[in-house]
C-alpha cells in the first residue's frame, strides 16, 4: 500500500479546540468538567471532516450520515487528547450513536473522573515470545521474496530551529512507548513464527534510535539529492529476524533551513492508522521536552501494547463464541474469489500454465490503472450512500462485486476486504492509541442475484453489517483455531481481489511544530522487486478535494493493461447505475 499524499493539519473552522500539553493523558488535578456546547463544538469539527459537510447533523445516527470506524477510531484519540477522557471503540461502533450522544458522554466522564492519571504499564519493557498475529502470520507466509525489504515510510520537513538532543530523547520515547516499534520475528524451523519485544530504557544511547545526518554544509540541491540517496538506502535497511523494525533518519539542515526527518516502519510492525497515533506522540513528546518537562510522566499514551493484542486474539480464536462464526465464514469461503488470466505465470495468452499465478505476481510487474471521478459524480456518491444508508465505500465495493460478476458471468463473487482491524470486542483491550499491524483482509460475499441495483445494493450493505465481530474472527480462527475449524477455513481457495476504501487523504495526520509537512524527496521503493503482492487485482479507493480516485493495481505478467480498463469502465457503470438511478 503506497503511503498517503501530503496531509493537512484538521480544520478546526476557526475555533482552537482545547489541547493539552505533555504526552500524557491531561491531569485531572483541580480540573473543571468539560462544558457541553464545548464538546459539541470540538465534536461537530470532527463530524464535519469526517462526512464532508459544513454543519452536520449532531442528532442523527453516524451511520446515516457515512461515518466509518476509522472516522470513530480518529474520534476516539481526539477526545483523550482534548479531555482527558477515554471512551472505547466498542461504545462508539453502537448502531445508534450519535454526535450528540457521544458529547454527553464524554462531558459526564470529565466531570467525574478521578484525581490522577490510571497507572500505565512501565514504557519500554520487553515482552514475549508470543504468537504472530493472523495478519502477521500470512504475511510472512506470502512472501517467498523480500521479506525484509516492505516498508511504510514518510518522510518530514521539520523545523529550523529544532533542538537535537530534545528530538532523539522525544524519539527514544517514542520507540520506549510502542511495543511494536521493538518486535523481533523469530523464524523457527518446522514450526510457526513468534515474535518478541526487546527492552528499551532511559540507559539506551540515543544514537541507537535516531541516526542524524549533518547536511548543513550542502546547497539545497545537494540537500535534496542527499537526502533521496540515502532514504532509497534506509529502505533496505529493516530486517524484522534482527529487530530491526524502525528506522528514524534527521537530516541537519542547520538552524535557518527546515531538516528533514524520515521514519521508516516494516510492515510487519505498523499499518496506515499507525501513523496518525504515532505522529501525534512525537509531536506532543518534543514539545513537552523542549518546554523544560522531561520527568518519567513524559511519556506515550498507549493502551494495550501489541504482544497482548496478539494474544488477544489468539485466545479468542478458540471461545465459543469464534467458533460460532465458523459457518458463516465456511459458507463465504465457497463463493468464486478467482478470476480469469490472461497470460500464465509461465507465459502464453492462453491463461494456462501450471505454476502458481502468484509467484509471478511480484512488485517488479505492478502496474496501475487509475480511474478519476468528478467533484459533481463525487458529491452524488456521498448524496448516494446517505439515501441508502450506507458508506461510499461500500458503494464502491458493491460496484466493484457488480463489475467482476459482468466479467465472469456469476451471481456472486468473494472479496478480500481490507478493515482496520482494531476490534475492542476481542479481549479488554484499548486499542485507540496502539501502534502495529491491525489491518485484516476479510473475506466477503457480494450477492448479484437478480433484481433492481437498489436490491442487490442492499444485499451487500446487509452482509457488510452483519460481519461477525467486525471480521477479526475469520483471521483468527484461520489461523489459531482448533485444527478442524483452521484447516476448512485455510483449505479455501484465497480470493484474487482485494478492496481498500482509505477515505479522504485531506483527513490527514496531526501535523504540528516540530514535523511541518511531507517532504519533497521521494522515499525510495518501499519493498523489493521480488516482494510478493498478495493479491492479483487490488482496489484501492481515495477521496481527495472532493475528487474520487479509484487505482487498479494488477500485474502485467497476468494481465494486460485492456482488460484491467474494461473492468474499470464496469465499474464506472455500476457506480453511475447507483449514483444516477433510471426514472
């Protein structure tokens, strides 16, 4: 998944919401309670980022109005920053919530929360072994090629004047507060992988987190040309069997020029959500250092760390109540997931070939088609999904299930979809401000039986809000079930398209002074030339000034470039049946 365009700072209509500085939840000592109409206020900023509308209805139910669960998880961090109060991600999936209700919520926790902050476990302590996560686990199966080399990177200008010593202790922080930040994956022969946390304390050296760069003698050129050479090098620097899992790189600009500063994450140890949790705490992290505060309050925020998370799951995969989802996950597994090649993997145009298809499906043959919508197709498909009760994602995706069903001539068809995975029904677990990888891909079932694109609409929005468990289970139970249950659920031939709805990129990431934007150097390859992609035709929809862009990512070694395009312009006509209903 590439990383995300260049964010923005979130509006907040000209109010200043209220903030708190230090890295810690905001002491309760003497504080008056939050005011109401000030939490509706910091509230309806929220609300209308997250549906795109300037005064949105704080009494209607988030559902109606297009909220997802990655607008909730973003909510849910903003409202512990603010006040100091947690609410957790399960209280706010309710089916009936509301802005309103979440306002009342949150004002009567302030008012009577207690005197000091909870107790939070000991930041950098080691931990483990303990099991991948399902996520985890497949990923590490998939990729026969470069394990090591498959990143998510960013990289930042930062302030002039930033102080160096304040900025690597902030990033030791940082790395002490998130224990996926110090995973090790342990390959062991005939068994499954684990992983462990290794131990990272206030005796660590702090050039052992943060490599800074002196570039203050070069031109602006040179900077530039400095800095794209060695990001390109940091991309191979990773390997997840050593624990090395996060790289953070400061180029010294000296005091008068932004520096730049990269951070670059292995897959196995972050996901997209990650970033936004992990930016807000450097940010927050210096500017309490360089404020003078550095006691051992100054710390990260995190909730349940990764390895319990892990064994969240695993646990959960073997309670009855996981293992009551089994049939519905049996009976999604049987709908078609694969499509018809053009070439195979060993060459030829007649779709033959007797090797995988997968092990040609590799980064060096990735191609994109990309489809752009209008700001007026755009504003309809949101006008779309609120008459229809559903999210626009969900649309796509639908149209998605319609365009590949036209292709093949099927009546149904399975998806990968990918979720964010943060599931607080597993477990007691607080997972709103911990770093790793949670994205699960969750098989899905889109029905195309005859009738009206209104009736098949309503049957995948049916299906989608019936998932158990927000899908998590599947994964789990595919992977740490009992073996009659993991082997039915893993003998199932794997879906060959997959689907990501990523919002709106102008949603951005909480940029402030110590990190002012994305830099204008490139990266360098997040993985390797051999790195498997994990599916053959993967989706990936974004909105963007209210502009949708849907990229089609395919491997030309499968298919060509004319078969990817008329799939794409079915899905344009799906999508316009849905947006511009006959009569």
């Amino acid at each position: 998944m590439s990383a995300p365009t260049r964010p923005t700072a979130p509006s907040t209509n000209g109010r200043t919401p209220p903030t708190t500085d230090g890295a810690t939840a905001p002491s309760t000592d003497g504080a008056a309670p939050a005011a109401l109409d000030d939490v509706r206020a910091h509230l309806a900023d929220w609300l209308a980022e997250a549906v795109l509308e300037a005064a949105p209805d704080l009494a209607a139910p988030l559902r109606d109005l297009g909220v997802d669960s990655l607008d909730l998880i973003r909510a849910a961090r903003r409202i512990e920053t603010a006040y100091g109060v947690r609410v957790q991600l399960r209280e706010l999936f309710a089916e009936d919530m509301t802005a309103e209700h979440i306002a009342r919520l949150v004002t009567e926790r302030a008012g009577r929360r207690r005197t000091g902050a909870d107790p939070l476990a000991v930041p950098g302590a080691a931990h483990g072994p303990v099991v991948l996560t399902p996520s985890q686990e497949q990923g590490w199966e998939e990729q026969t090629g470069s394990r090591a080399h498959w990143n998510q990177s960013l990289l930042f200008t930062t302030r002039p004047d930033l102080d160096p010593g304040v900025l690597a202790e902030a990033v030791r922080r940082l790395v002490a507060g998130h224990a996926s930040l110090r995973l090790t994956v342990e390959a062991r022969p005939a068994k499954r992988p684990r992983q462990t946390v290794a131990a990272l304390t206030a005796d660590t050296p702090l050039d052992a987190v943060l490599d800074t760069v002196d570039t203050r003698e070069l031109d602006d050129c040179d900077l530039s040309e400095a800095v794209t050479l060695r990001c390109a090098l940091e991309q191979r620097s990773l390997d997840p069997e050593a624990g090395r899992v996060a790289r953070f790189v400061w180029f010294d600009a000296g005091p008068a020029r932004p520096g730049r500063l990269l951070i670059t994450v292995h897959q196995l140890a972050f996901d997209m959500v990650s970033w936004s949790i992990l930016i807000d705490d450097l940010e927050r992290l210096y500017a309490s250092l360089a404020a003078g505060d550095d006691g051992d309050d100054v710390r990260c925020t995190e909730g349940t760390g990764y390895p319990e998370w892990a064994q969240a799951l695993a646990a959960h995969a073997r309670t009855p109540e996981a293992e009551a989802e089994s049939a519905w996950w049996t009976e999604v597994a049987r709908t078609p997931g694969q499509v018809p090649l053009d070439r195979g993997p060993g060459g030829g145009g007649d779709g033959g070939g007797h090797l995988d298809p997968r092990a040609a499906n590799t980064a060096a043959t990735a191609s994109t088609h990309v489809a752009q919508f209008g700001p007026e197709f755009t504003g309809r498909l949101l006008e779309a999904a609120r008459a229809h009760r559903c999210h626009p994602g969900e649309l796509l995706l639908h149209a998605l299930g319609e365009a590949l069903g036209a292709w093949q001539g099927l009546d149904a068809v399975r998806v990968d979809v990918l979720r964010h995975g943060r599931e607080e029904t597993v477990g007691d677990t607080d997972l709103a401000r911990t770093t790793g990888w949670f994205t699960t891909t969750v098989p899905v079932r889109l029905d195309l039986a005859p009738g009206t694109p209104a009736e098949r609409l309503a049957r995948t929005v049916g299906h989608l809000a019936a998932l158990p468990g927000g899908g998590v289970g599947h994964g789990a139970l595919s992977r740490h079930g009992r073996p009659r249950i993991s082997a039915a659920l893993r003998g199932a031939p794997p879906s060959d398209v997959s689907f990501d709805f990523e919002g709106d990129d102008a949603d951005g990431l909480p940029l402030g002074t110590l990190l002012l934007d994305i830099a204008d150097e490139p990266v360098g390859e997040i993985t390797g030339p051999d790195w498997v992609r994990p599916h053959l035709i993967e989706v990936i929809a974004t909105t963007d000034d209210g502009v949708l862009r849907v990229e089609w990512w395919y491997s030309t070694a499968l298919h060509d470039q004319d078969t990817i395009a008329r799939l794409a312009a079915r899905h344009r006509d799906a999508l316009a049946a849905l947006v511009h209903p006959a009569g």
